[in-house]
C-alpha cells in the first residue's frame, strides 16, 4: 500500500517562532498514530506513515527554533508485543525517512544520532541509521536522537552491569561513582538531561522513557494525536515551558 505523506507540509515562514529560553533538550513520545488512522477507518499502518510527516514538520520547527537536542521515541523495548506486520512497517520507516530526507537534513546541519539497542533491529533499519549517523557526524546544528528499541530500564540495568565491571577491573571506584558518572553510562551519554518532554495523543505516563533523565524535566501532554501535532503545538508547548518556573528541588 503506498501512503502519500509530503504535501501536507505547509510553509514554516507564517509562524511567530519564539527566541528566548528555548530548551535545550526537548524529548517527545509520539503517541496516537494507531488511533488517528482508527478513526478514519485506515490501517494503523496509514498512521504511523503520517506521522513521518510529523517528524519532518516538527525537526524542521525545532531547527527554526534552534534547539540544540531532539529525541523521539520511535520504537520501545516494549514494542515488540505488536503485531509482526506493524513492527515491520514502523522499523521500514526511518529508512524511508532518511532516503528522502537526508540531504536536506544534511542541509540544515542536523547531526542524527541514535539511541537504544540496534543490534536486535533488522538490517535495513541498522544500516540506514548507521549510514546517516556517519555522513552527519560533523555537523554541528540540532542532534537528532532517535530512541530505536529503546527502553528506560534495559539501559539502566546495562549501564549498571558496565559500571560493575569498571569497579571490577578497577577503571572505577566507588567513591567516585556519582550522578554525573552515572550518567556517562547511558546512552544518552554526553548530553544535557531533556529541558521539556512532551507526549502527545492524551496518555500521561512514560513509557518506559527515558527515566533517569527526565528527572527534573517539565512535561507537557496533549491529546492532540500525533499525526495531527504540527508546529502550531509545538509552539505551544515551548511558550508554556517559558512560564515554568524550574527550581530543581530548591526555592
Ligand atoms: C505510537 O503510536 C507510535 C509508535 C509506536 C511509532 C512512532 C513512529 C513514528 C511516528 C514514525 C517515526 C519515524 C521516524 C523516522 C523517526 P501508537 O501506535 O501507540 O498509537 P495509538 O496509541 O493510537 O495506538
């Protein structure tokens, strides 16, 4: 079945992007795709296509608005319970993204990188993250994170099994394992703790993302489905974010 999803990109220029305090890193769960195409008596496939055209709207919003950090959660650990037909189609997707969007990802200096266990993910998938990764590593705009197979709780209990054997083998002592250290064992390793995360499609939950990091960060749901978030939203969720007052557990 082929999916349209390019011409519902509008031009970026009529909206009023905010400059100020923008996060630095905003994490968002992509949630609702099965129930937009449900609705329209689609295949969940349908929605998860469109929601592809999400991602581009919302990459290309976050580059305009200069964000430095965006990871989205793609495909979860836990993911895996679904259909076989619909895993294969999701994990088809970052390769059909990547074909068509690449060089002008290339163009924007976006740097993709990825986060999660890809040696579990079909070929196809691996090959053309790790493709895009390499031809993008030197650019230096927005780095975007994609969560493949990624869950919260498996990279946890890795870094924790790393950090053993570090002790074992005496790389680490005791004494000096802190946040920060801890931290450095996560794949998200090197990068500042997601300023906003934001879910879409009315669940508020976390799905297993990201959970160490997330620990101070400000949330912002809505029930706006995923493939119908555009940039309207997005800004939304940014001005909101301005008003937060963020104490990280002071006064
Ligand atoms: C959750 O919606 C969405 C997913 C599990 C897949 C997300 C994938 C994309 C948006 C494509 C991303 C592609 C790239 C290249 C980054 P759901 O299926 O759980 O929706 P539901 O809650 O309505 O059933």
């Amino acid at each position: 079945m082929k999916i349209p999803f390019l011409n519902h990109i509008h031009s970026l220029e009529s909206f009023q992007y905010p400059e100020e305090n923008i996060p630095h890193h905003i994490a968002i769960i992509m949630d609702g795709n099965g129930r937009w195409a449900e609705k329209r008596g689609m295949p969940r496939a349908a929605g998860h296509k469109e929601g592809v055209s999400t991602v581009v709207k919302i990459v290309k919003a976050a580059v305009k608005c200069k964000v430095k950090v965006l990871t989205l959660y793609t495909f979860s650990t836990e993911n895996w319970k679904r259909p076989k037909p619909e895993i294969d189609f999701i994990l088809r997707l970052p390769k059909e993204f990547l074909t068509i969007y690449l060089p002008e990802l290339i163009s924007n200096n976006v740097r993709i990188e990825a986060i999660g266990n890809m040696d579990m993910l079909p070929a196809y998938t691996r090959e053309a993250v790790q493709y895009a990764i390499n031809r993008t590593r030197e650019n230096n705009g927005l780095q975007l994170n994609i969560a493949l197979n990624y869950g919260s709780r498996h990279e946890i209990l890795n870094a924790m099994k790393q950090m053993f054997l570090d002790i074992n083998n005496a790389k680490l002592s005791l004494e000096d394992l802190d946040d920060q250290v801890f931290s450095g064992y996560l794949n998200t390793a090197g990068l500042k703790d997601p300023d906003l995360l934001i879910r879409t499609g009315g669940e508020k939950r976390l799905s297993n993302f990201l959970l160490w990091q997330l620990a101070y960060t400000e949330f912002w749901f809505t029930d706006v489905l995923w493939p119908d978030f555009s940039e309207k939203e997005f800004i939304q969720a940014l001005e909101e974010y301005q008003t937060r007052k963020r104490r990280y557990g002071g006064i």
